[in-house]
C-alpha cells in the first residue's frame, strides 16, 4: 500500500480544514474566545473544566435559552431587542447540544469582531469574500476554545499523556464528542499526532474503511478488509498497529492505537498516530 502523504501544516487541522484565506480572522476569533474563556474563570474563580456553553451565554446578552425539536437543525439564533435568543434542538446527544450552544456564542463573537475590526466580507488574506461555509468553521473554531480552553485542556493532556484513552476520558471531563477531543487534542499535543476518524465502507464487491473528511479523495484513503481497523471495529478494545505515513515527502511507520465507537449503522473507528515515536 502506498503511503498517505502529509505536510505538517495539513496535519494541524487535517479533521477539520479552514481555507488558508481565513487563517488571520481565524486568529482574530480564537484570541476573542480566549478573552471570554478569562472571564468566566475570572468570574467563577476556577479554570476547572467543564466548561458550558450556557455559563457562556450569560456574558454574551443571550437573554434566553430555549430547548425545543428543531427537526435536522442544531441551532439557531435570533437577534431580539435584549440582546439575542438561542434555540437548541432538545433531539440531539448532550455534547451535542453543548456544542452547538457554544458555535452559536461563536457567532455572536464573530459579529462583534467583524465591527469592532472594520472588516467586511470581502478583507480577507487574499481579497477572497467570506462564505457562509468559512463562518460556520470560525464558530467551530470559536466554540472548541470556549469549551475546551487550550491552557486548560493541554494541561489535562499533558497530565494524562497522548492515547485514544485520554480522548476518551477528555471527553468526558470537558464534556464534548470523542471527535471533538480528538480534534483539540490534534491541535494542542506537544507531541505531534494524527487523529484519523474511519467511516465503514460495504459494497458488494469490497469492503473495508475510508478516512471521514480527509483531504484527499475516498479512493486514496481506502483500507481494504482484513484490517486492523476492522478488529478495532468489531471489538471495544484499542488495536495497536503502525501506518505508513510521507510526511514533507518523507516515508515514516509510525505507531498507531485505533479503537471504534457507535453503534450499528452509526459505528466508526478512531485511529490515533504517533508522529515522533
């Protein structure tokens, strides 16, 4: 098999890309959370995860908060005369509210920082206009910040030490998805690392994994069955393994633990890859 091939600056945010013309709002928007994340401990007199998004809503004038079934939407806000309403779809998983709760905050900072910084849509790097996909990975951005402070979840990172069982236990701490952890802890580790989320792939003639929204297409990530991947999928244990990976045009094996999560239709596996062991 070939290896899969990386840069480091694509690993980064290898789950979760952001349009390199975003990259400078995206800063912007990360330090304006970090300033409300201040205050809440400030306020609270602990930086104690977990930290809610509706602890958030109090200092963002969201006057209310409504939990009703909003069919296939997460969330929606609606500017009111008091400052704003938020409605959260009472369908979804806790952590799942928590989040959209706390990406909704995110746009409510991002307004606030587009007039405070005199920005339009169209002052991005590279003169491109801001699109409504871009916004809504700001407020992703915005909303792992808000609920999971970078200084506070490295601190419990480094602690624990980098595996797929510190996900696991992150994730409940903070109160977010085993994906979000994952991402965050991508994104903070001192130790470089790969969090590879794996969808199941069934066809009559072939089946095995392909890597949930790589950059690359379906067909260059796909792991054919027998694989230890598939072990990881039909069992609660972690798979220890290694994969190929190029980094910077450089082949290097490197350790990897996989583990699934999920039930049935809605089963996935979760690989994580230790780039500097």
């Amino acid at each position: 098999m070939n290896p899969h091939s990386y840069s480091w600056d694509e690993i980064k945010d290898d789950l979760a890309p952001l349009d390199v013309n975003t990259e400078n709002i995206k800063q912007l928007v990360i330090r304006h959370a970090s300033k409300l994340v201040n205050e809440l401990i400030e306020r609270r007199g602990t930086d104690s995860p977990p930290f809610l998004a509706e602890e958030y809503a109090q200092l963002r004038n969201i006057s209310k908060i409504e939990m009703i079934d909003l069919g296939d939407l997460d969330a929606v806000l609606i500017r009111a005369r008091d400052g704003y309403v938020m409605k959260i779809n009472t369908k979804h998983p806790l952590v799942r509210q928590n989040f959209s709760c706390a990406h909704e905050i995110g746009h409510t900072l991002l307004n606030e920082l587009l007039q405070k910084e005199q920005l339009r849509d169209n002052e991005w790097r590279g003169g491109e206009e801001i699109t409504g996909r871009a916004k809504e990975r700001l407020c992703d951005t915005a909303a792992a910040e808000l609920l999971m402070p970078a200084h506070v979840f490295s601190k419990y990172l480094f602690n624990m030490g980098l595996s797929i069982e510190s996900i696991e236990i992150l994730a409940r701490i903070f109160k977010v998805s085993i994906p979000a952890a994952a991402i965050r802890v991508q994104e903070v580790s001192t130790e470089h690392c790969l969090a590879i989320r794996w969808k199941r792939w069934i066809r009559s003639k072939s089946k095995g994994f392909f890597q949930d929204k790589a950059r690359e297409p379906a067909w260059r990530t796909y792991v054919r069955d027998p694989s230890t991947l598939l072990k990881a999928y039909e069992s609660n244990e972690i798979v220890r393994s290694f994969k190929l990976l190029e980094i910077d045009k450089i082949s290097k094996r490197c350790p990897m633990e996989s583990k699934g999560f999920g039930q049935d239709k809605t089963r996935w596996v979760l690989s994580l890859v230790f780039l500097d062991r």
